[in-house]
C-alpha cells in the first residue's frame, strides 16, 4: 500500500470500517473528505474538489465542509440515500503525541436521522429489517428511532408480500442479512426505492431481550435482535427511549397489497406522487403532528374486528355531535408539540433547552383538553379524558428550572432561572455585580481625564481594556494606564484594578456556563425518568386527535356512519368519490347507489371511456377503506360488510425497473386477486385483457369472470369494453350488467355519470376521441370505418360452456372463437391479408400508424 502521511493512514484506517458512507473527518472547524468519497462528494454537493499531499504518492482529492454547517450536508446526502460516518477528535490536540485520536462517533442513515431538519413532522422515519428463514416465512421488523416505536410482522406469503408490506410504510432503509439473495437485494433497493444495509449479528442479548419479553415466536425475537444490533452499531449510544416491541398480526388487519395501495391513491397520487390528491389530502384534519401519523399508520393498517369500529364509530359520533367543544378542543390541541420526537430527543441526548419549553407548554394543556373531554356527553370520550396523565411532576421541573427563551445552543449559559440553584446565583451575581463596577469605571475615567469618548470594552483575546483615540491622548494624565495595544486611531490601555476584576468576572462567568450546563443535564435526567409516562401521552394524544379530525371532516363533507352488516351485502345509497368531489371547483358530483346482495356479488361495467366507471370502482374501495378505519363515508345511507382484502387493477401502467410490460402487469396483478381473494373479499377489475389482441383479451376477461364467479365468490366489479361479455348474465346468476349513462346530442356525447341497470348500447370511442381533438379528418376516416364494419356480419365470440366442462382453458376458448370466423373457402388476397395482419405488433404502432394499415389493407380486400 502506498505510504500516506500518519494523518492519512488514520483517515484509510477508518474509512476501510465504512466503505458504504461518506466518512466527515474532522480536521480543526472543517469535515474533510478525501479519495474516492470527495470526488463523489463534490459533485453530490455542488462543493469545490481540491487536493492534498497525501505523502510519498503526491496530491489526493480533497473537499470539505465547515462545521458549523455540516447538518444541511449531511441533510442533502441521506435524503439521497447516502449514509454519514461523523468522525471526531477524542483527545485533546494539547495532550497528543503525533496525530490527534479520531474514531466515528455516529453513522447517520436515511432510517437512523434524528435531527428535526431532516424529519417530516408529519411522517414516521422508519427503519426495517427483514430476516428470511427455511420454511419461505420471513420477519420485518420495524423501528421509528425519533418516537421509539418497535414492531414486528411475520410475512408467510413469500417476497411478494414482503414488498407489500414494507410498500405499506414510509420505509427509508432495509436492513438485510448478508446472504439475502442479489435478485431480492435489488428488489427492494429498485422496486421500493430504499437504502439496503446489512447486519448478520442475530443474538439475543439482555438488552434486546428487554425489549422483546411480550413476543411469544422465536423468529420475531430474532428479526428484531437484527435490526437492534444495527441501530447500536450506527448509534453508538444508550437508546433508553425505545419502546417494547409490539406484534402486528397482519391477520388482524384488512391487506392491501402494493397494486391497491398504488392504485387507490391512499397515501399519494400517482403522477405527482404527492399528498394533495389522495384520500390522506382529503382526511387529514389533525392539528398535531403526532395526529397525522398517527392517521397513516390507521389507513395502513384498517380494521376487521367490529367491536374496535364501532367503538371508533361512537367516538367520532360524540365529537361530531358536539361542535363548539370540538372547536375548543381542536384549539387547545393546536398549542401541543411533537410529544412523541420530544420525549425521543430527551431520552437520545440531543434535545435542547427550547425543546424543554416546547415540552412544557404541551404538558400546560393537558388540564385543559382533560376538563374539554369531560363537556362531551359521549362517556368514550369522557373515559378518554379520564386516562390521560397531565404528569405534573415533570411541568413543575421545567417550570422552575428551565429560561422562558432560553438559546439553541446548552454550552453556552443563559439556560437555567434565577433562584433555581444558589451557586448558580452567587456566580451570577459576581459576573453582574463586575460589569457593573466595569461601567462606573468608564464614567470614572471619562469625568477624571474629561474625553467624552473613552469606553472600556471587551475581547477574548485581551480582555477588558480602556481605549482612548489618537486625538485624546494628549489629555491623558502621565502614567495613569499601561499600555497594552496600539491600533490605527486609537491606543488600548489596563490598568491592575481592571484586570483583577476581569480575573473575578471572566471566572464567575465560567464557572457560571459550566453549572448551568450540569444543572441542564440533570433536569433533561429527570424529565427522562418519565419517558414512558410521556410515550403513553403522545399516543393517546395522537388517537384524539384523529378521531376529532374524523368527525371534522364528516361533518364538513356531509359523511354517514355506516352500518357494519353480519353478512357479505353491500348497500350504499347516494354514494361519492371522496376525493373527486373534492378536487371539483365549478361542477357537482354526480352520486350513484352500489347495491351487491347474494344475488350479485358480481356487478360488469360498461360505458364509454371518461365516463366515470373507474372512479365508481374507486369510490366503494376507498369508502371500503374509509369505514374500516373508523371514519364516517361519503354517502346518504350505506350498510357495508368488513372486507378482509381489497384487491385492484384499475388503471394502465408498466414497471420498467423489473422489465415487466403494461400487460405483464396487468396479469400479475389479476394473477395476485385470484389466487388470494377471499369470499370477504373486494375485486376491482378494470379493462382486463386490453392489452392484447381482441380474441386474447375477450376470452381471458370472460375466463376471470368465470373463474371468480365460480370459485371464489368475492364481491367484485368489472369493467369492460367488451360490449359482448354482457350476455354472461345469462349464465352467471350472480353477475349483474349496469352500465354508466351516456346521451348523444347533436353528434356529441353528454356522459350523465350514472349508472343504471342494464348494458351500454355502444361504446362513444369516436366521440371521445373527438373530445380529445384529434384530426377532423381522422375522425371522419373512423366514421367511415365503424358504419363498415358495424355493416358486415358478426357473431358473438363469448364462448359457451359444455354441460360438466367447467375447466375450458383459455387456450381452447381462443381456438374456438377462431373457429367461429372460418367458414369457407379464404382467397389467396385474404389470406395474404390475414398474414398481414398476424405479423402486425399492434401494441408498437401509434393510432395514426393503424388506420393507415387497415386503410391498405381494405383497399387490397377491396380489388380482389
């Protein structure tokens, strides 16, 4: 290895224990970078890249940060998905012989930030673990190091549904074992976009068995230890704060899976991957940060005991029924902070003296939202109230103890109250009592030597001084000071008294900062004896909050409780999009009933495009959604079932990170309803099969409809273009047609948005693409094609089945839908034709490109 300076040999030394950070090495007020991690840096940064002597090899690269600024550094790098080693000084330059002892002190990672800056209040910051083991189970462990939060999950539906259940949380990093496989690896790093770290260490010692005493499974105490090990490695630290680890059963909970998840629009929407425009946009009226969160982790996880949902039902009920209490309560609450990150920034360390006057201003409230609780006539909430500690013994310590505007920073006085500690007041004291005998001077001196303008000032270099300008000197009596400076108008003197007194005051001052700081530490000790007390508080703070938030947007959107039912029927009259009618300005929204009792549990689609049959799909999904976390839904009147899964494929879209086409997708996401709905379940089905050729697409979507019909017996929506599907009502007793209504006025379409029993009679396309201005004259040529083709024979192509042949495969329903078209002798044009067409990729060739093709080829028909 090349021979570096001892200064660099420590640098490498360090860095070959964190090859995957960029390692701050400390050198005086700067965080230096060097070699591989400064290239990158600068060019990450946006920061100048200079170089070194690195020793016998000449210049290395070099950039660096101040100090004083590092954190907006640090910031831009994790939010990338970088990971931070912050190395300091250990040793006092004064007492080393050669270089200076260095060692990381912390490894900041997008799932370890604690720093608020880098937080959003209104989002979790998690950090997960996954530990696969023989049997395909795998655990997923969880860790939100800002509140303390621990959990587990045990996963027995393969990778995928680890996907999905990691897809269900603001996940930032992934931490795996060594040997997870590659391909699994990059699915997570790709396909969810997280940092992926790896940590081996599985042992349970005492202080992760401290953790895990109420887990009863062997694998979820080891996929927790995985994760604690490498929080103790990145953290360097105590972490008092950490809550005991809780067991989520995901059998407890309704599943959505990452399709649904994405399709919905729960958490964001899809284009802009933003807040605004998704169910969270519309029913997020918290006032507390902690509330908010509290509210994705609710829409995460929706209920399916009924007991839990009505008695969210009864709450939100009592809150909505009472509207100046709710306004008062919702005031008071808006005056409490991050309870949860406070309580966490205690226990870390990292929390300053306004962070404690955050805490106490949250506590003073307490009284007053436990007295508010009270005036509301629903005992649930009264009993809310009743549980909430106020936790006096912790605002009376920082009310007596800590400035009402203190500074951000501890080491630097100006903490602690006057009266709180004698020592503290006695120093004190002297330093006041010392500036004050400072200014008598500067009066003495002036009306003894008569120069208006001498001061007595202050520097850390020389201390107190006298200064008299140039001008003045000559009034100066004759060995009255001894010089001590001299600058360019003036010349600075000290007298022996003065600098007596500086001794006096500059150590009181001292000693002052240094007591201040002990008595700091120890109170933030004694605020963290209570951190789970203050845990407890925040949570319970966070469920008021929603539930209030609950009845807020209920009474604001003119939202229903429902009626959860025993059995499988869906009722909902006057039903909205809860989001679509939120985001129309100038229009109204046009409500529809869903009625699918044991006599439809399948309900086929049809209508034009644009006219609303995805979002009547969505609407039951996200009141599904709505009502299993305890929110009132948008409707007039709605009976629902509790749906264990909710299952969608609404919608065209590709994933090119896994090399999978529109249709590919299309297929695994029916291919994931079908093999794990549930007679509980909810299906939304949208245009399934439209992906390919029309005899391909047809037979697969009648063959889906079949199959659910007949073997699962969910309760489904389907939505077609495949006008000839709707004859399945023949067969299927349990399908239903309805269609969404559309006029033609004028040769323009007027879609009504409502759906009514019964089949759309055509399908508008022309229309629509007359709507989305297309060529005038490309719209004539598609007339003209439809009237020919609406003009020449066709037979249905719906396959019928055999008496006792239930199990036709797709590849036989395709062969015989050909067959239905083959009936006499082909030309050698036609069959030219039809060759043509086999060999075209429709899916390659834009709509213009099309009808060029089929305008030759019925021109060669045509000549025969």
């Amino acid at each position: 290895m090349a021979k570096y300076t001892p200064m660099m040999q420590q640098y490498v030394k360090i860095k070959a224990q964190y090859r995957d950070a960029f390692l701050f090495f400390r050198l005086g007020d700067f965080y230096e970078m060097f070699f591989e991690d400064a290239t990158k840096a600068a060019q990450e940064l946006e920061i100048t890249l200079t170089s070194r002597d690195g020793g016998e090899n000449g210049r290395i690269p070099m950039c660096g940060v101040p100090f004083h600024a590092a954190d907006n550094y640090i910031k831009t790098l994790v939010e990338r998905g970088y990971k931070v080693a912050i190395c300091e000084q250990i040793q006092d330059p004064k007492e080393a012989k050669g270089v200076v002892e260095r060692e990381v002190v912390k490894l900041v990672t997008p799932g370890t930030v604690m720093e608020g800056a880098m937080l959003k209040e209104e989002e979790n910051n998690y950090l997960a673990s996954l530990t696969p083991f023989e049997d395909d189970t795998y655990v997923i462990a969880y860790n939100d190091l800002t509140t303390g939060e621990n959990s587990v999950a045990l996963v027995t539906d393969g990778f995928d549904g680890v996907l999905s259940e990691l897809f269900n949380r603001p996940v930032k990093e992934v931490v795996v074992p060594t040997t997870l496989p590659v391909e699994q690896k990059n699915g997570l790093a790709d396909r969810l976009g997280v940092t992926v770290s790896e940590e081996d260490c599985e042992e349970l010692e005492d202080d992760v068995m401290a953790l895990v005493v109420e887990l009863q499974l062997p694998k979820l105490k080891v996929g927790f230890a995985r994760l604690f090990h490498y929080l103790k490695a990145t953290q360097k630290r105590a972490m008092d704060h950490l809550k005991p680890v809780q067991y989520i059963e995901l059998q407890q909970f309704m599943k959505l899976d990452m399709y649904s998840k994405r399709n919905l629009e729960l958490m964001e929407t899809i284009r802009k991957q933003g807040k605004k425009g998704s169910l969270l946009w519309v029913l997020d009226q918290t006032v507390t940060s902690m509330g908010s969160r509290c509210l994705k982790k609710w829409m995460e996880r929706p209920l399916l005991q009924k007991d839990l949902i009505e008695k969210r039902y009864n709450q939100v009920e009592g809150f909505q029924e009472q509207f100046f209490e709710r306004e008062s309560l919702r005031e008071a609450l808006r005056s409490v902070y991050d309870l949860e990150r406070l309580a966490g920034r205690v226990s870390y360390g990292n929390v300053n003296a306004r962070d404690l006057i955050q805490l106490k201003q949250s506590l003073s409230k307490i009284p007053e939202i436990k007295r508010l609780l009270a005036d509301f006539a629903e005992p649930q909430l009264q009993q809310l109230g009743e549980r909430l500690d106020c936790l006096h013994e912790v605002y009376q310590v920082l009310e007596d103890s800590i400035q009402e505007d203190p500074p951000i920073t501890i080491k630097e006085g100006g903490l602690i109250k006057d009266g709180y500690h004698s020592q503290l007041d006695d120093y004190r004291d002297a330093a006041r009592n010392g500036k004050k005998w400072i200014a008598q001077l500067e009066k003495q001196e002036r009306e003894l030597t008569n120069i208006k303008s001498l001061k007595v000032g202050y520097n850390r270099v020389f201390g107190y001084y006298i200064e008299v300008t140039k001008a003045n000197l000559h009034l100066l009596p004759a060995g009255r000071y001894e010089r001590k400076q001299t600058l360019t108008n003036a010349e600075r003197y000290i007298t022996p008294e003065l600098k007596e007194k500086e001794t006096l005051i500059l150590e009181a001052q001292e000693k002052s900062v240094d007591l201040e700081y002990e008595l700091f530490v120890k109170v933030r000790e004694q605020v963290k004896s209570y951190i789970r007390p203050l845990q407890l508080l925040a949570e319970q703070i966070a469920s008021i909050d929603v539930l209030q938030g609950f009845a807020t947007v209920s009474e604001q959107n003119g939202y229903t409780r429902p009626e959860i039912g025993d059995n499988q029927n869906v009722v909902i009259r006057q039903g909205r999009h809860p989001v679509v009618e939120k985001v129309m300005k100038d229009a109204q929204f046009v409500p529809n009933d869903v009625e699918m009792k044991d006599d439809s549990t399948i309900l086929l689609i049809t209508g034009p495009n644009m006219s609303g049959k995805s979002t009547y799909m969505r609407q039951l999904a996200l009141t599904a959604v709505m009502a299993q976390i305890g929110c009132f839904v948008p409707c007039e009147q709605a009976q629902l079932p509790i749906f264990d899964q909710i299952f969608t494929r609404i919608g065209a879209a590709d994933d090119l990170v896994s090399g999978q086409s529109t249709f590919m997708v299309e297929m695994m996401e029916a291919k994931h309803a079908l093999t794990k709905a549930t007679e509980r379940s909810l299906i939304l089905l949208d245009e399934i099969g439209r992906g390919t050729s029309t005899y391909d697409g047809m037979a697969l979507a009648q063959a889906i409809v079949e199959y659910i019909h007949e073997e699962i017996h969910a309760k489904t929506m389907f939505s077609t273009h495949y006008h000839e599907l709707t004859s399945l009502e023949e067969d299927l007793q349990q399908l239903m047609n309805v269609h969404v209504r559309a006029e033609e006025y004028e040769g323009k379409v007027v879609f009504l948005h409502q759906i009514q029993k019964g089949a759309a009679d055509q399908s508008y396309g022309i229309h629509v693409a007359k709507l989305a201005q297309l060529p005038t004259t490309l719209i004539e040529r598609a007339n003209a094609i439809l009237v020919q083709l609406e003009g020449a024979p066709s037979e249905r192509p719906v396959v019928k089945e055999q008496p006792n042949d239930r199990q036709l495969s797709l590849f036989t329903a395709h062969e015989e839908t050909e067959q239905l078209h083959v009936k006499q002798p082909v030309s050698q044009t036609e069959q030219s034709v039809m060759q043509q067409l086999k060999e075209l990729d429709l899916l390659e060739l834009n709509p213009i490109e099309a009808m060029n093709h089929l305008y030759h080829l019925q021109k060669q028909l045509k000549k025969q």
